[in-house]
C-alpha cells in the first residue's frame, strides 16, 4: 500500500535508490490529477507507474513533474518519465532548466563523485528534455494542480537551483534537500534525527541557514523531505539543523588546518560527530544502525564541505 498521512492526498513512492527508504517520490493528486514531486533516478519509473496503478490512474493523470533540484537522486528519472507522461509540463529551478535540456555537465559531474561504473548503476540513462515543455517558476510563483495551489520559494544554501514548494490545502513543504536528511530508522515516536546534507558542490551555510529559517517561518505542519518523506517539524528539529550547520564548518576549518588528509580526514571526523549525535538524541537507536545510515551522507558531505573550503568560502 501506498504510504500516505490521512486526508492529505499526498502519497510516498520508495524511488528504491540504493535501499529502501533512502530516497522518496512523493505524488499530489487533486481530482483525478497529478503532481509528481522529484522522481528518483531512471530506476525508479516502475515504482512510479506501479503507484500511479494503486491509485487508479495512469501516467496520461501527471500534469506537473516538479523537481526540487536537479541532483540525480532527484532528478534522474525526469527523462524517462516526461516521456511516458505526455501530458505533463517538467516544473525546474530557472537555474538548473538548462541542465535538464542538456544534462551532460549532470552526468560529469556525477561520474566524477561516483566514478563511471557506478554511476552507470545507479543512474542509467539520463535523457535530456525539450525546452518548450518546461515551466521555470520564479520565486514566489504558483501554479494550479486541478485547483490546488501550489508555491515555489528559493532556498539555496544545499543547491543554487533549489527550490521549495508549499502545497497550501494540507499547509504542508516540499523541502527537498533544504531542510536535510531524516531516515525513517533514525526516528522514535518522539523526535527525528535530521542532518543537513552538503553535497558537492554549492554548499553556502549562510545561505542555508536564512532558507532553512523561510521554510519554516511559513510555520508548516508537515515537512517532506526527498530522505525521507514526511517529518513533523519541532523547534529542536530546526535549532538542531542550525547548530549542525555551525559544527560542519567548525570541523572543515579543523580538519583543513591539521592534515594532509583533509577530505578523508573530514569524513572521518564528520561520520563519528554525526553517529554520537544521532544515538544521543534517540534512546531507542543503536550504534550499528546510526552507522549504517549516516556513513554515505558523512562522505559526500565533506566531499561538499571539502569543495567548498578550497574553491568558494569567503575569506
């Protein structure tokens, strides 16, 4: 079944990137109408499809694809589905458009993280997307799903072409990557483990901070994260997000000024902060399993940190 919070029309597909409950795709129906918000990678189209049958509709039902941003765990799929959903308009980031009609620089710069054999296993084919079936909405800018409202507002800081989107009926965000990362196994019936996420390669902590503090001065009930769907937000979630931002920059600028070894050593020190954290936020979270979640968002994360220590923070 379909993983959905009462009267919202709002479903959670598993994009079943990597594993499950890694990366989520989630569906806005209004009527008989459909948004899809982030589409995982080519991969995923088949949960797609098996959802869109859940709920008796087909792909012909999509009228907006809607990225958050264009990073390939988000945006990967874009291609195919476009392809299949005839009647739909892909909704991107004005600054990230160009790299949907052209994803080259995309799959460069996403082989250069993963190397090529293994972005070919977790990608696939990437297919670009013609101009004229795109709408680039500026900030602030609605569009209508069937008489939803729904409202873009930029929020860089984790990407330049990030966007957030409000769906108004349920006062629900569509964070994306902005408000970070919660896996479902780093949660208790009281408290989610959220932790931002830098990925290369524009990471801004200024900025992200004043978009972390937009999305929620909207005072949303309900945050949807792309890792991993919907998250109750709490003044402990969000200071936590804050203070987590300050302690990455602490330990890039450590770990920069004591070794050779600096993204190695960045990712070490990053993995063991962000374990102790999260087991002593959740009483009922091991250490094993803090491990298993946190280790591949502690290595890109200061592969991102790393990126932007030499190439873009302000002396």
């Amino acid at each position: 079944m379909l993983q959905t919070i009462a009267n919202t029309d709002i479903y959670t597909v598993d994009a079943l990137y990597y594993e499950p409950q890694l990366a989520s795709i989630h569906l806005i129906r209004s009527q008989d109408r459909i948004a899809i918000i982030d589409t995982g990678t080519q991969y995923s189209v088949s949960q797609v499809s098996a959802a869109l049958k859940q709920l008796d509709l087909g792909f012909d039902a999509v009228d907006y694809i809607i990225l958050t941003h264009i990073h390939l765990d988000h945006a990967g799929g874009a291609g195919t589905l476009m392809t299949l959903c005839e009647n739909a308009q892909l909704v991107v980031h004005p600054k990230g458009a160009r790299h949907m009609v052209d994803p080259s620089k995309l799959i460069a710069g996403a082989s250069a993280v993963y190397g090529e054999t293994e972005f070919n296993r977790l990608y696939g084919k990437i297919s670009p997307i013609d101009a004229e079936r795109m709408l680039e909405p500026n900030d602030g800018e609605t569009i209508d799903l069937a008489g939803r409202k729904l409202t873009f507002i930029d929020s860089p800081g984790h990407a330049n072409h990030h966007h957030c989107i409000i769906d108004e009926q349920t006062n629900s965000i569509f964070t994306g990557d902005t408000l970070g990362v919660s896996y479902r196994a780093l949660r208790d019936e009281h408290h989610s483990f959220v932790m931002p996420t830098t990925t290369p390669v524009q990471f801004n902590p200024d900025a992200l901070h004043k978009s972390i503090d937009r999305v929620m001065s909207y005072t949303p009930s309900t945050l949807y994260l792309t890792h991993y769907s919907a998250v109750m937000p709490s003044a402990r979630i969000i200071a936590g997000l804050h203070e987590q931002i300050d302690d990455y920059v602490m330990l890039t600028q450590k770990a920069a000024d004591t070794t050779q070894e600096f993204e190695a050593n960045l990712a070490k020190e990053l993995n063991e902060y962000l374990v102790r954290r999260c087991v002593n936020e959740l009483d009922g979270v091991d250490e094993q399993t803090a491990r298993h979640w946190i280790k591949l968002d502690a290595d890109l994360n200061a592969q991102g940190l790393a990126f932007w220590w030499k190439h873009k923070r302000v002396a």
